[in-house]
C-alpha cells in the first residue's frame, strides 16, 4: 500500500507541477508529499524529479517512470472498478474527441460497435486537428497522435506511430530529393496550420554534436515552410497526391500510397522513432466505467493487426 500511495504522490505533484497543489487536492501537509517522494526515490535508487522553490523539472528517469506510473494506476482502478461494479451496465453520455483524419479511419468506425454493446450509453464524437481542451471542454476522452504536451492529462498508449515525409514521384522528379532534413527549406512543404496539433514542428534524427556524442542521435523539430498550409491533414493528403509538395505524414494514412507508387518517402535514415497514440483524459479519483470500458476496447481493436487493415 506504501507503494501505491508513493506512486499516486509521484503523478499527482508531476501532473499538477508542485507540492503544494498535490497536497491540497489530497488534504494534506506538503511535508507528507516531500516525505512520499523522499521514500520512492530512496527506494528506486534514481533521482525522479528536481525540485525548487519556483519549479518541479521531471528527470529523463521520471519522464519515463510517470508514464508506467500512470498506466498501472489506471489499470488498478480499472480492476477495482471491475469488482466494485458488480455487473453493473454502463451508462450516461460519453463525450470523445480525436484528430479528424484519424479518427474518420479509426475511431468513428468503433463508436457504433461500442454502442452495440453498450446500449444504455450515448455518444458524442468531435473530430478536430486543434488540441482540444479536454478538461476545460468537458470531454471524458480524447484519442491523441504523436507526442503528448505536457498536461494534467492521464494517457493511456493505445499503439505506437511512425510519421514519414513523402511526396509524388512526379514531384521528386522535377524538384529533386532532399538529402538532409535542412534541405526542405527548398521545398514546397505542406504543413498544417499553426492553431493545429503538430505545435512542435516535423521530428528527425539527426546524429548529436558534441564529444562523446559518436554514433549517438538526437531528436530535432523543424517547421519547414511552403506556399499551402491547413489545419486539417486530410487536405494535406491529398495535396500531396495531387503534387502540390511534401508532407509529412503518419504511416496509417499514407502506406498504402506508398505500396501502391502513389507516393515515395524522402529523408527516410532520419525518420524519427514512433511515437504513440494515446487515450488521455482528466485525472479523476473514480474513472466513470463508461470511459473506462471505451479505452479497453479501443486498445483490444488497436492491438490487432487486421483492424488497421480494415481501418485502411
């Protein structure tokens, strides 16, 4: 129990950014949280966050504790509820968002199958390139692609996510092929809008700098310009089919393209590692069954193969 109560601590101050705001949603002295991390730390043998007057900065060790954290805390609650429910149905209105060429290929296409087996729930879908405030707009669940911001949001990873910069042959053959990432600055590229989700720019691997960084990369974003941009990426799809430019695109929408000769990938030896696609949503002491029963069975249909090519 020393150790749940210690990792419930740990995500709370990391999801709420101090001391003191964990220990008030708690009711308790923040000497008690200081005390919490302390132990889990001391116990861990790792440094998981350094902590200021004015800050908390998580640790590499942290980061990636958080999310582990963070995933048994919700498979703990899952299981409690499990029991606790007691055959109780689902019910209420359940309110997600996800990112609109996404979701039109792989989450609309479960919500009526959700539904099918759970009658008693109701179902609002928006469907959105902008990130969505999902606490401040009432959401219960919101299905995000690539790296997550930084938030008081819970995630859960659903699967992970590969992003490649392709354009049409044609294209390539009149313009040319970048040979570094620094080379788009040639190009018409086809980017989404600013008041959409891609904040950070396109990520590459690129090989580090400085000593000792041999045979070592490091993740770079760049925000490559052009003469079209918009703030849904279906229009940048097709755009890109069309020839008007590169762009930078996920594999779930543009592999088969790729198979077909539609589309060629550049750049690939500085494709970044996949990221993920996540459930996130509120942090909440109960997780209302209806939620949880919808992330469940979206990670049972991504985790199979023959639904992404269905969804294709």
């Amino acid at each position: 129990m020393d150790k749940l109560k210690q990792m419930e601590t740990f995500a709370s101050v990391a999801t709420r950014g101090s001391l003191t705001a964990a220990a008030r949603a708690e009711g308790v002295a923040p000497a008690i949280i200081g005390r919490r991390l302390d132990a889990l730390e001391s116990r861990l043998g790792v440094k998981l966050m350094v902590r200021t007057t004015r800050r908390i900065t998580l640790t590499h060790e942290g980061s990636a504790f958080l999310e582990d954290c963070q995933r048994l805390l919700v498979d703990f609650a899952n299981a409690e509820a499990s029991v606790s429910a007691g055959g109780v149905k689902a019910s209420g209105h359940l309110r997600l968002t996800a990112p609109a060429g996404f979701g039109r290929r792989h989450v609309a296409p479960l919500v009526p199958r959700f539904r099918e087996l759970h009658a008693e729930v109701t179902i609002s879908l928006n469907l959105s390139d902008r990130v969505v405030d999902v606490a401040g707009e009432a959401y219960d669940c919101a299905v995000r692609v690539g790296d997550l911001p930084d938030s008081s949001l819970v995630s859960v990873r659903l699967a992970e996510n590969r992003r490649l910069c392709v354009a049409t042959p044609r294209y390539l053959q009149q313009r040319g092929r970048p040979e570094v990432p620094a080379d788009l600055a040639k190009f018409d590229c086809l980017t989404l809008s600013s008041d959409a989700s891609q904040t950070r720019g396109w990520a590459f691997s690129v090989p580090a700098q400085g000593a000792g960084a041999e045979g070592e990369t490091s993740i770079v974003h760049l925000r490559p310009g052009g003469p079209l941009d918009c703030s849904d990426g279906q229009v940048l799809h097709e755009w890109c089919l069309a020839g008007y430019g590169i762009a930078w695109r996920s594999t779930w929408e543009v592999e088969q393209d790729i198979a077909a000769g539609r589309l060629e990938t550049v750049l690939d030896t500085y494709a970044a590692p996949p990221n993920g696609i996540y459930a996130v949503f509120p942090q909440r002491k109960h997780l209302a069954l209806r939620v949880r029963l919808w992330i469940d069975f979206l990670k049972h249909h991504y985790a199979q193969t023959d639904f992404w090519q269905e969804g294709d």
